[in-house]
C-alpha cells in the first residue's frame, strides 16, 4: 500500500521543522517571554569541597533592577531529589566547585550577571580529592553497569593470556570530555497559583514533569514542561538539570516567570561530561590471529554526588570469538563535577581502546587488519550466549574495503609521503545496543481526511517529528502530508526521553500500533491510543544490536605535527532505515563528533580546583567544517524481524563509536608510532620519535 501513497518508509523526508529554525521562527527555551519575565544568573561555589558559612547580599540587592538572590536552604522546602545533581540551595553543603550556591534574579539578564558577581560568599573549605583515579586507594568495582554487571568474566582469563603464543598488553587514555550543544541548558518558569509550567531544553519532558512533580510536592497533573524545539544535548539534556530546578525555584520566591540561561563557562561543572578512563587491554592469540584471551579492565571515576560509570568494557562483551574474557570496571569517588551521559556513553571510548588494540594486534601478526577482525567474528554474543537478532559487521567491512580501496593498501607503516606529510589509512569496527522502552501515542482521524499524531517525544534536532509522521503514514496508508505529528510537549502522552538511540524505536512503536489500529479499526473512534508496556519492555531471546565499519585517510604533518583527516567513510547495518537524509545526518554528525574526539577535543582536570579550565569554545576545540573535506556514510541491507514493527535500530551515536579508532589507527600507518592517549594533538605528535627537534 505505501508504494502508492508516497509514504514508504526510507524516503529523504525534508525535516519539517527545518524552516522555523533558519528563519528564526522555531522558539527555544529561553526565548519564551511570558508577561512579567526577568532573569535569573547562577553564583558557582569556588571552593572544590566545603560548606558555605556565610553570604552577604547586600551589594547585589542594592543594584536597580535587582529582584532577590537565593541562597543555601532556599530550597530546603523542596522534597530531596533522587538525583543529586538537582538539591542546589538545599544545604550549606559544597560538592564540589562550580556548585551553585546563590541565584541572583533581576530584571535583565545583565543586571541579573552583575548581581550575581557582586555576592560574596564566605567558606570552610575542606580537603579534596580530585584524583586522579588510576592506582586510587577507594577504587570499587560497581555492581551494575547500564543494567549490567560491572564484572564479566569466563573462561580462565588470566591463565589463557599467560598461555597464548602472541600476546598484547596496552593501556590507553580517553580524557574527559564534554557535550557543548549550541542551546545552552535554559528554562523559562513560570507559576499560576499553584501551577507551574516550564519551558526548558530537554531530552525528556516526562522525566522532567515527574522530577518538578515530585521536588516540588505537586500532583503530575499541575506542571506542564514544554521543550518544543531543543538545540542539541548529546546526551546532557537526557535528565533534569539543575537550570530547572532553579528557575522554578526563583519564579515562586519572586512571583514573576524567570528565564534561567547557564552561561557557557559553567557547563562543564553542572552539565556533565564524559569521564575519563584509562583502559587496560590485554590480547592472546594464536598465530593465525584467533583469539584465545581478551581482558578488557576499565579505570574511570564519579563525584560523591551521584555514582555514574563510564562503562566502556561492555563493549568486548559483544564483539569477538574468545574462549577466555575478563570486562572489568573499577570506579573511583572523587570531589569533582559528576560525570553523565555522552554520546554513546561507554561503547565511543570502550571502542577506541579495543579496536586500537585488536589494529596492534594485526600488526604484531602481520596480518591485514580486516580480515583479523573477519578471523574472530562470534557466532552468538561472546558474553551472554543469545543468538543474535542480526549481526551484519563482516559485510560492513567488506562493503567499506570495497568502497575506501583498501585492497590496493601498502600494509607497511610510514611508507607513503607527499612532501613533508605522511599518509596513512585505518579502519575499526562499531557496535551500539538496541534499546526501546514503552511509550504511548494517539493518533486521530480528522473529517477533513488528514490525522494527528500526538505523542511527547522530543526531538532534539535529530529529525523526530519528520520520521514519526512517516512511520505514521506508512501504518495508515497514507501521503505524508496529510499526517501531521505534535511532540514537545508534557499534556501529550507520555514517552521516554529522546537518548541511547532508542527515541524512534520506543515512540515509533507506540505510533506505528495507534495508527495501525485505527486504519484497521476505525469503528473504535476516530482517536485510538496506544500503549507498548509489556512489548517493548519485553525480555527478548536476541542479543540485538546495530553495528558499522569506519574507513579513515590522514595526513601527518611532520613539520608542524597537525593532522588532517582527507577521508572519512562509514558503513553501517542499522536495521530499516526509515528515513535516508536524516539517517545521513545522524551518521555523519556522529562521524565528525568522533572526529573530535580523536584530534581536537579534551578537558583538563585541574586537580588544585577539581574543575576544567577548557570552559569555553574558545579553549574546548570541536571540529569545524575544514576538518572535514570528505565524509561519506552509507549502509547496508538490513532487515531483522525481532526489534520493533518498523525493524529499525537506533543510529544515533554509532557513528562516533569507532570513529576515533579508526583515524588513531590511520595515524600509526602513516607515522609508524603508536599513539595511546587522545586526542592527537600536535604537541604529542612533535614528541614522539623521530620528530623530536
């Protein structure tokens, strides 16, 4: 039927919403101005632990214009969230710097900053421990790890490494790093009687509904969270933030709705951040490169706030044929910022270490790093045992040899040269796991023949409403343009947040079954709901997951140590892709943020302040668009009948998971030096032999 109608699936629908923003029409969450609006600026603590034991006012309150500054035990009245990154100005208690320990309110935002300077805070500081965590004393092995164990171990590891005729042994070192999306974390709130409603940059507007619901002591019913348009998260608007909190805090003290913006260069220690982790991996084989041991120990840490793993061993679980695995994870409490989720949390830095290792080992064997990784593929999941749903990566590194010409490689390293630079081309796998989580969607016949899909999704510039209403059409049977999708918006119904690259498989369910169902059935009425608790929650026999293969060219610049990329290719088995421009667009913007992982991107952790000193664009390098002369990412054929109706796979956040790997690995080929910490930088190239002087 969708033949006929235009609607099929995998069509490049134009983003619907791609004309409000770059005309300006699309509003975001600071850009609401309800009548009455002022300003809110937050005052971070500047002390790395401590309490607060006084705080004088009085300059900031003499400025016109000047509202009120909240300080510590503002929010005592507030019930204790679970989060703690949310109980700001609940206690005198210090954290760690950056706390917000005052919030001046005014009238403009730039008398709302001067306020906001002009509080003095007075302090009992007390000893911190900002790390770092390798060799910590308090290092623990956590139970669980993204719902699984934080230790995964069969066979006899250790003794299988001990025994094997090659073997490796390697550490390498991702740094923290941070999410900086264009929209800073904002949040206009504002209270009528005992209603609030909120505009805010999220991920989630249900989780945030129920979080204000719950601080607040209020019926769900009596708080509207509104995130129509978000300007990006990668993983940092996934759950409430403390702008939230804050702003809604500062509109019932004031009685006026308050607009609360974070300033950039207080992100970094209130908006989470990837955290670092060195990264042991050991390999044994036998010579014709079958793995006999892989021992995958993971070293990260957490703030006392909240515990969060960077759970990057996981990723050996899943991706070879070892008769021996040990994945570990050690984790270590430190007074810093609390790390959160980041753009395929654990599988992008897990994935660095172990396909640059798995490229080591091809090198120690003499062997053609494609075809050790073809060598090695499991025939069901390594740790778990569940046959797979799919698994097409063999295909994805056939299909992007084809393409990248790898065939005609010269396996040797530093051989080619175009004057004073050095060409080399690497290549890695990727994995990310299926997730889905129930939701529920309306979908509604209107006289005029067109329907109304409804459902609270949030679509954080990854093109949700466009593939949400094609997935709506296909199930009614339907052109595209007679479907019209609402999201963004808490009085829907309600959905999981918008991360794990499990949006469109979660909410797609929901909508493909309530649109099904009235196309079938349109007797019920002309609104049929929908409901997946039970189905998409389900325990599944499969192990599923979306794999990719990632090609990378580089040039290395003897003379000046920098590094460019010439080529980047992905290729990627993800399901049905139900809409080819946008799928693009996730794959290859996941490509360039890998990108910046491997040469331009870090934190510093400075451990006199437990904070970052890279707080601005100015000093956190991103790619920009001369960094990337040629990127390409396609995909292959997939079609899995043990996922969702549509048969979809998330394909948000594999396309950064091997990305750096791969460009590590080209870098090795064309220097002959094996660089183990990102990003490649080129003070660490100028350093290495034989650039020295």
């Amino acid at each position: 039927m969708t033949g006929t109608t235009g609607a099929a699936l995998g069509a490049p629908a134009e983003r619907r919403e791609g004309r409000q923003k770059v005309t300006g029409a699309a509003r975001y969450a600071a850009e609401y101005a309800p009548p009455g609006r002022v300003h809110a600026w937050p005052v971070p603590a500047a002390v790395a632990r401590g309490r607060v034991t006084g705080v004088d006012t009085s300059a900031a309150l003499a400025l016109p214009g000047v509202l009120a500054v909240l300080t510590p035990s503002d929010a005592a009245g507030l019930a204790a969230p679970e989060d703690g990154t949310l109980a700001v100005l609940r206690t005198p208690d210090v954290p760690h710097r950056g706390w917000c320990v005052a919030l001046a309110v005014a009238e403009t935002p730039e008398t709302a900053r001067a306020a906001a300077r002009a509080v003095r805070v007075d302090y009992a500081a007390k000893p911190h421990d900002a790390g770092p965590a390798e060799g910590h004393p308090d290092a623990y092995e956590p139970e669980d790890v993204v719902g699984q164990p934080g230790r995964v171990e069969y066979g006899d590891p250790e003794a299988a490494y001990a025994a094997a005729e090659v073997r490796l042994d390697v550490t390498y070192r991702v740094p923290p790093l941070h999410n900086h999306p264009m929209e800073p974390h904002a949040t206009t709130a504002h209270w009528d009687g005992d209603r609030l409603t909120v505009y805010t940059s999220t991920q989630g507007g249900t989780t945030v509904r129920s979080v204000l619901a719950g601080m607040f002591r209020l019926p769900e019913e009596r708080v509207t969270v509104v995130a129509e348009h978000v300007g990006g998260g990668f993983g940092s608007k996934g759950t409430p933030r403390p702008d939230v909190v804050l702003a809604a805090l500062a509109a019932r003290h004031t009685g006026r709705p308050v607009t609360l913006a974070y300033p950039r260069r207080y992100l970094p220690t209130v908006a989470g951040h990837r955290a670092p982790t060195v990264q042991r991996l050991r390999l044994g084989a036998h010579p014709d490169g079958r793995l006999t041991a892989l021992l995958h120990e993971v070293t990260t840490q957490t703030s006392r706030v909240n515990e969060f793993v960077e759970h990057a061993a996981v990723v050996s679980r899943v991706m070879y044929a070892t008769p021996s695995l040990l994945s570990t994870h050690r984790v270590v409490p430190l007074d810093v910022p609390t790390p959160s989720w980041m753009r395929a949390p654990g599988e992008a830095p897990g994935m660095y270490a172990l396909e640059s290792a798995v490229d080591e080992l091809a090198d120690a064997l003499g062997t053609d790093p494609v075809e050790l990784r073809v060598l090695n593929e499991p025939r069901t999941e390594p740790a778990g045992g569940k046959p797979f749903s799919s698994r097409h990566v063999v295909e994805c590194l056939r299909e992007g040899a084809r393409r990248f010409g790898w065939a005609g490689r010269d396996p040797r390293p530093g051989i080619r040269r175009e004057g004073p630079l050095l060409l080399g081309t690497g290549v890695a796998a990727a994995t990310y796991p299926v997730q889905v989580a129930p939701s529920t969607a309306t979908a509604e016949a209107r006289p005029d023949g067109t329907f109304v899909v409804r459902i609270n999704a949030a679509d954080i510039g990854t093109g949700a409403r466009t593939v949400l209403a094609q997935i709506a059409a296909d199930a009614l049977g339907v052109p595209l343009d007679r479907v019209r999708t609402e999201v963004g918006h808490s009085d829907l119904p309600p959905a999981p947040l918008a991360g794990g690259s499990s949006g469109t498989a979660s909410w797609g369910w929901a909508v493909h079954e309530a649109c099904a169902r009235l196309a079938a059935h349109p007797e019920e009425g002309p609104t049929v709901r929908a409901d997946t608790t039970g189905k998409a929650d389900a325990d599944s026999p499969y192990a599923r997951h979306a794999f990719g293969a990632h090609f990378a060219e580089v040039a290395v610049d003897t003379v000046t140590g920098e590094i460019r990329v010439r080529r980047l290719l992905g290729v990627y088995a993800a399901g049905r892709i139900l809409n080819a421009r946008t799928a693009r667009s996730q794959f290859t913007g996941a490509m360039i943020m890998g990108l910046g992982m491997a040469l331009t991107e870090h934190s510093t952790l400075d451990p006199a302040f437990g904070d970052f000193p890279e707080a601005d664009l100015a000093a956190y390098h991103v790619p920009v668009q001369a960094d990337v002369p040629d990127i390409e990412a396609d995909w292959i054929d997939e079609h899995d009948s043990h996922l969702n109706p549509m048969g979809s796979k998330g394909i948000g956040e594999i396309g950064i998971v091997g990305t750096a790997a791969a460009i590590g690995n080209a870098v090795h080929h064309a220097t002959g030096i094996r660089f183990r910490e990102l990003p490649l930088t080129p003070d660490r190239i100028l350093a290495a032999p034989p650039y020295q002087g």
